[in-house]
C-alpha cells in the first residue's frame, strides 16, 4: 500500500542538510535488554543496507523517543531477556529525505528523490534506513522536521483507541474521562474527541498541568489528581454518568477508574506512564470491560481504507493545530543519556526528539 499524502512537497533540504556519499551509518543500539541509560551505546562507522525491488534509501534527520521505546529496551514486554548479538537499534518513526531509490520504486507515489517523507518503521535511530517505497508519507513543505517526527504514530493511536472505544461499547461514547490528558496520545485524543462533540473529563496530575492544557486546548472540564476529592470532581463533572474511561497511566489509576465507571462501563488502556500494581476488584461485580489499545496491532486489525484515513488525519492535524506538537526538545545522538533523562523526567512537558 502506498501511503503518499495530499500535497506534494518541493525538492527540499533541510538547513545544514546535504545529500551524503558516505557508505557508512551511525546508529544507537543495545546488545542486551536492561536499563536504557546502561545498555544503549552509540556506533559509528556501520555498513549500509543495500536497496531491494521497490525500496528507497532515507537519510534520516529526526526521530522521536517514545515512553515505549525505553520499555522496550528495558524489556517491559517481553517474557525473555536474551542477548541480541547483532545488536537492536530502537525507534518507531522517523523523518528525512529519500536519497536513493530502486529503479521504479516511487512510480505513482508522487514523491521524489530529495523529497521530504515521513514514516513507521523498526529502528529508526539510525542515520539511514532502506524502507518500501509504500511506506513513505509526504511531508508538506509548512510543516516542520520537529512537527512531522511526532505526527504519526501518536495520531494513529488516538485515532486507534476512538475505534476501540466505539466497538467495545458498540455506541459512540457519551462521554469520556480521558487520563493521561496532557500526554502526546491524550492531547491527540482530546483533539479528536472535541471535533466529534464528545465531552471531555480530562485528567491530569497536577495544577500546573492543568492550566497549561487549558491554555492549549480549550473543551471540557480538567481535573488535576494531585488534589484532594478529585474523584468526587469527576463525578460531579459526569453528572454521575461515566460509560468510557480512556488510561494511559495503568497502575493505581485502573484501579480508580473502575470505582468510577457505570456498570457495565469500559476502560481502554493506551500506556503504562505510571508505576504500581492495579486492583480489579470492581471490575467483576459491575461487568466492566479492560481493553488495550496499542499500535503494534494497527497493521493488522485496521483496514486499509482506515489505515489511509489515519495518515492523512496525522498530516491534517500537524497543519492545523501544531500546538499540540510544541516544546519539544532535540538531542544529538551522541547525547542519548541526556535524551533518555529528559523522557523519563517528571517535569517533562514535551517530546523528545534525536537529531540525527
């Protein structure tokens, strides 16, 4: 499936940018899964995929560091722990510039070599990758690197968990508490979820959080958890009805949130921000439903048309509502350990991007 978007951008090289006859990468890559800030090493001097039938080349210039990357590399989600002797180099997405392509590989695309593209893919802290030619999005020239580094896989899934949402209560959403609302995805699904006239309850941890989303996206009552009574807030604020609680903080918040919910209500999970265990106990006598959202699962249990219709929303919001993608922060890849420390700060406010 090819994945070229709305508009196409001129020949473009972003400042600082050149074409690079290099035959060789940097990349950052873990031997072994453990903690981030202990087993992520940056390398020079790789060699280079060679280009396949309908490939391309991308020079890489950003790529975000996602939460679930450093899970990943701290093996959160795996059952094993082995060794990866190759080594593993982490990242989910990226931007850059096609620098080469498989003869006929960006026929009918409508992108060319030098253009900007944005794309999903496995390992993408790197400074190249060799991708399908299907796999690129193109970057229209009013949005930045920094912009189109966040786009995509944040969008999908906010777009994701709406669809997860509306099937697991087999109704559009009355209402939603959204957890997690000042995070990339909760600000994404907040965006979203106001443009269908859904009512918003977001939650936040704090004060500050919550005046500083207000000011950003204005809709629906913000509440702040750091404060005494703030369930009874949500309650109030529900009027009593709360069908759909949309997490992404797991722990002590699942737990709550099934103290909240109607009977027969869902909780659709997105993330794991928080730490701690959750107790379920509510979930069996009120018949409420626990259902995770998760983008490794987009590609499969999406249909084509909606996998489409999220790309070209992801390109859509990044032109007009770029707000939701500010204060980011961009590291060299040489910086990784104080990368891996802005995403894991408590203070964090925005992304965390690698230049690459």
């Amino acid at each position: 499936m090819k994945f070229s978007l709305i508009t196409k951008p001129r020949h473009y090289e972003p400042r600082g940018y050149r074409m690079s006859n290099d035959k060789t990468d940097r990349r950052i890559a873990h031997y072994q899964f453990g903690k981030p800030e202990e087993v992520l090493r940056l390398e020079n001097d790789q060699p280079r995929s060679s280009l396949g039938r309908d490939s391309v080349r991308v020079r890489l210039t950003r790529s975000m560091i996602h939460p679930a990357d450093l899970q990943l590399v701290a093996a959160h989600y795996s059952p094993t722990v082995d060794a990866v002797p190759e080594g593993r180099v982490p990242g989910m997405e990226g931007v850059g510039v096609v620098e080469e392509a498989a003869p006929g590989a960006l026929d009918g695309t409508g992108i060319e070599v030098g253009d900007r593209v944005a794309f999903l893919a496995e390992s993408t802290w790197q400074s190249s990758l060799v991708l399908p030619a299907g796999s690129l999005v193109a970057i229209p020239d009013d949005i930045t690197d920094d912009v189109a580094s966040q786009m995509l896989l944040n969008t999908i899934t906010a777009r994701l968990v709406l669809r997860v949402a509306q099937r697991t209560l087999g109704t559009r959403p009355s209402r939603i508490v959204l957890t997690a609302a000042s995070s990339s995805v909760g600000k994404l699904i907040s965006v979203l979820a106001l443009r269908e006239g859904i009512p918003l309850i977001r939650l936040v941890r704090s004060e500050a959080s919550a005046a500083r989303l207000a000011a950003l996206l204005e809709g629906g009552d913000i509440i702040a958890t750091e404060t005494e009574g703030w369930q009874d807030a949500v309650r109030s604020a529900a009027e009593g009805d709360i069908p759909l609680v949309i997490d992404g903080v797991g722990g002590e918040m699942v737990t709550e949130s099934g103290w909240l919910l109607n009977q027969g209500g869902a909780l659709i999970s997105f993330g794991l921000l928080g730490k701690g265990s959750s107790d379920l106990t509510m979930y069996l006598p009120k018949s409420l439903t626990l259902r995770g959202a998760s983008i490794g699962t987009w590609q499969t249990d999406t249909d084509p048309d909606d996998q489409a219709r999220d790309l070209e929303v992801a390109v859509e919001i990044a032109r007009s509502t770029p707000q939701v993608f500010e204060g980011s922060t961009v590291f060299e890849l040489s910086d990784i350990r104080n990368a891996i420390d802005a995403v894991t700060a408590p203070t964090k406010q925005g992304n965390v991007l690698l230049s690459i």
